[in-house]
C-alpha cells in the first residue's frame, strides 16, 4: 500500500535536500537527523526494498552518542514500510557488509557518519551487495518529498554475526609468524571486534582509545590525518611494537603506523598490496581514486595490470570494481577494496589482517617494506572550508577559469591537472562543506609551483577565500 495523501510543507521542509549526498545520508543529529526525520527516511528506504523485491533489511549502528536512539527511529521506519527488519546490534560497517555476502540478507542499511564529527550521523544503504550511490540516493529524497512510502508492518529479528566474520578471517589469514601490534581505535564502534579479532590471528595486542566513547576524547576518528596518530606512534616506539593499526569511525578505513613511528598513506598501503595481488592475476583491473599518487598507476602497470582512475566514493569505487571485474582497488581516503580471497567491500579490519600477512612473510621491519614505495613529495588532503550550498558551484567556476595549457586535464571529479613531473587535484567534498585539495611533484620546488598556479586559479574565482598552502 502507497500512502498519497500530501504531507505538510513543514513535514518537507525538516528534512533538508542537502543531507543526500553522493554516497550516503549524513548530517548533524538532533538537527537534520532527528528522529522523526530517521524515522521518515527508514520508511522511504523501506519502500525502495520493497519496490526492488527485497523484503528485509539488516539494520547496524556505530559508537556514535545519538545512534542508539536513532537505530530505534530506523527500524521503525524501516517496519512502517511493510519492510523486515534484522538488526545485528552495535557492529563497524564491514559487519553489515559481511553480512550481506554470508546470510540470506543481501541489503541493508548502517547508521554511521563514518569519520565525521561526534554531532554527525548517517545512513549507508547497500541494496543485493552494492552500495547505493548519487542517483540511488536521490531516489530515496524524492521518495519522501512526492509522499511515495508505502505502508505495513514489517517483523524484528536479531541476528549476531561478530563471531562468524572474525571467525571467517581468521580461517583466511594465517600469519607466518607472531606480531606485536598497537592497535587504535579512536574510541569508536571498532574497538568491539579489532582487539580480539588480531588476537585471534596470533597477534601480541596493545589496544589504546578501544573503549567506544561517542565523545571521541581522545582523537578525531579519522586515520588518515598524521596528527591524529600521535599517540599511536608514540606507543609502537614505547612497546617495540611490529606495527600500529588506527580505524576509523565505522571501521572501513585504516591507517599504518611503522615500527619506526612513520605514518603510512593509502598510496603506499595500496602499493604493497598491488605487489602482493596482482602477480596472481595478470591484466587485471585496479581501481584508485582521483586522489591517488601517479606512482600507483605506473606500479600497477609495472606488475602487469591495468590502472583505472575513477571518482572519490566508496559507492562509486565499489561499482567501478564490479564494472571492470576489478581485484583491488582503494582511494586516498584510504578505502581499500580486495576481492582476491574476500568480497571486494572496504574493510580496514580486513585490509590490516592481509597487510599484517605479508610483514609476517618478510624479515624485514615494517618500516623497510614500506620504505621502497616512496611517492615522491606530496602533501595530505589540504581542506578550505566552503559553505555546503556554495562548494559544487564554486567548483563548476574553477573549471570554466581552468587555463593550465602544457597540462592534461582530468574533470571526472574536480579539477585534476597533470604534468610529467607532478599534478595537482581540487575537488568537492562529498561528506563536509569543503573543496580538497591534493598535491604531488618529483620534487619540492616543483610541488610548490604547482600549489602556485592552484592557489592564483582559487582566489581568481573567490578572493575572499582563506588558502593556507
């Protein structure tokens, strides 16, 4: 049954356009994410299952404060479509995935705001194995807007699969010899599965931050920024640790720290991986971000497979992998993708448990295995803060100014700009009111020149603009 009947122009109002991003749902909880907007949006999502002929949905949450009460919001939701619900309780995101390849539930829905601040919160959707993306998640908003919700009582059941997914790594990955691993949770739902899974694999456990506080008192969850891993590299030097393992928010993103205290990117992360894999699978596909170091895509050649740039996404990137039967893939956000030997979803669990695998298999340190994949000079992801309503048409202006003639141009997502000794990148942000902006060269200079020619094309568009670069 489809309810008609027009809903107030109130009702429409309170839930804003802006939250349905490329990849997800996200916003501020208590504010754009109340619980009747939950409730609303699990009915709308509810309503889409069932119009693909899916009658249930797994139902996960995260660590984050507001998740317990909005988890209840979106199974109501959800049961209000007519839709079932099978809730698995308090999991990282990758559990939800699992879960979709191992039971007879392919689809779901995980209420996370993955890194994002502690006042976020967020829905992923993944309908028979893939993650919703632009158009899909839109579907959902028009859905609530036009009143198209169906109507019904759908049934609860509770399923707990913690157990089989540790269980199933740990029937996959055997380490060649014990590890003593720092292990950071950042305070998020991650420290419920991290330290018992690596010590099931053998591992020597010194967990930190593994308490789940939706303060996050500690740190930002988010592994991929340096300064966020302090703590973490001063332990691993503290302990003689082998290695340091940091996760993110929801756990699908890892971030390294050698045995030297050096922090470790997604493009060396996903280097080591490429020398590992694809060896065993000649002119293969791997998929990698706009954010990634153009060293990647020429070790990818190096070892015989076949590089392919796509958009920043973890929906987007998963759909460029189905599409090119893809082994690998991983942005610089540090999503990393393996379907050699696993189902292809981003894991940071399971990305460190293979990782872990090949610095067993080696004499050397982890420092000295990383230490070969130098990318050159390159800076971290570089934020300006844009207004939400202004950052795609801020863009959409940069690449009309866009004048870079000895360059090639990339505008699948951004602004990419490439010369044979570097390139630049400027794009929007999908999850927060930002431009990104990514910069590598073979040398300092050159990577400075770059940034130059960036920073006149950013101000030519906004002056007005605070560039720290």
């Amino acid at each position: 049954m489809i309810m008609t009947q027009a809903a107030t122009q109130a009702n429409h109002e309170s839930i804003p356009a802006s939250i349905f991003r490329a990849y997800d749902i996200r916003g501020i909880a208590e504010q754009q994410l109340t619980t009747q907007n939950v409730k609303r949006i699990g009915q709308a999502i509810g309503s889409e299952a069932l119009d693909q002929n899916i009658p249930s949905l797994l139902v996960g949450y995260d660590g984050r404060l507001s998740s317990p009460a909005l988890s209840i919001a979106l199974i109501e939701g959800i049961q209000s479509s007519g839709c079932n619900v099978v809730s698995i309780g308090l999991v990282p995101t990758p559990i939800l995935y699992f879960a979709t390849y191992t039971t007879t539930y392919t689809s779901g829905v995980m209420l996370t705001a993955s890194h994002n601040p502690a006042n976020y919160n967020g829905l992923k959707v993944v309908f028979n194995q893939t993650s919703l993306a632009e158009n899909q998640i839109q579907k959902i908003r028009i859905r609530i807007e036009n009143d198209q919700l169906r109507t019904g009582s759908g049934e609860f059941t509770e399923l707990d699969i913690d157990r089989s997914y540790i269980a199933d790594i740990c029937g996959r990955i055997q380490l060649n010899k014990p590890l003593k691993i720092v292990i950071d949770c950042g305070n998020a739902v991650p420290g419920k599965i991290a330290p018992l899974l690596f010590q099931e694999l053998g591992c020597e456990v010194h967990p930190i931050f593994c308490e789940i506080d939706g303060n996050f008192p500690n740190h930002h969850p988010d592994p991929t920024v340096p300064a966020n891993l302090t703590i973490l590299a001063s332990t691993v030097l503290e302990k003689n640790a082998d290695i340091g393992i940091a996760l993110d928010g929801d756990g699908d993103r890892v971030g390294l720290i050698t045995n030297r205290g050096k922090f470790v990117d997604a493009d060396r992360m996903l280097m080591l991986l490429v020398q590992s894999i694809l060896p065993n699978y000649p002119g293969k596909a791997v998929v990698f971000d706009v954010k990634c170091s153009s060293k990647l895509g020429a070790l990818i050649k190096q070892y015989g497979g076949s590089p392919v740039m796509h958009r920043s996404g973890h929906s987007f990137m998963k759909q460029k992998m189905q599409e090119t039967d893809a082994i690998l893939g991983g942005e610089f956000a540090a999503h990393i993708f393996i379907k050699d030997d696993w189902f292809g979803f981003d894991d940071g669990l399971y990305v460190a448990a293979r990782l872990l695998k090949i610095i067993s298999e080696s004499a050397a340190s982890s420092d000295e295995i990383f230490e070969p994949f130098f990318a050159g000079f390159s800076t971290p992801e570089i934020k300006i803060e844009v207004p939400e309503e202004r950052k795609f048409l801020l863009m959409d202006h940069l690449l009309e100014l866009a004048n870079f003639p000895a360059a090639k141009l990339i505008t699948l997502d951004g602004l990419r700009v490439e010369y044979a000794d570097g390139w630049g990148l400027v794009r929007a942000s999908n999850t927060s009111p930002a431009l990104l902006l990514r910069f590598e060269a073979d040398t300092h200079e050159r990577m400075n020149e770059i940034q130059k020619q960036f920073r006149t094309l950013i101000l030519s568009a906004d002056k007005n603009l605070e560039i720290e670069f």
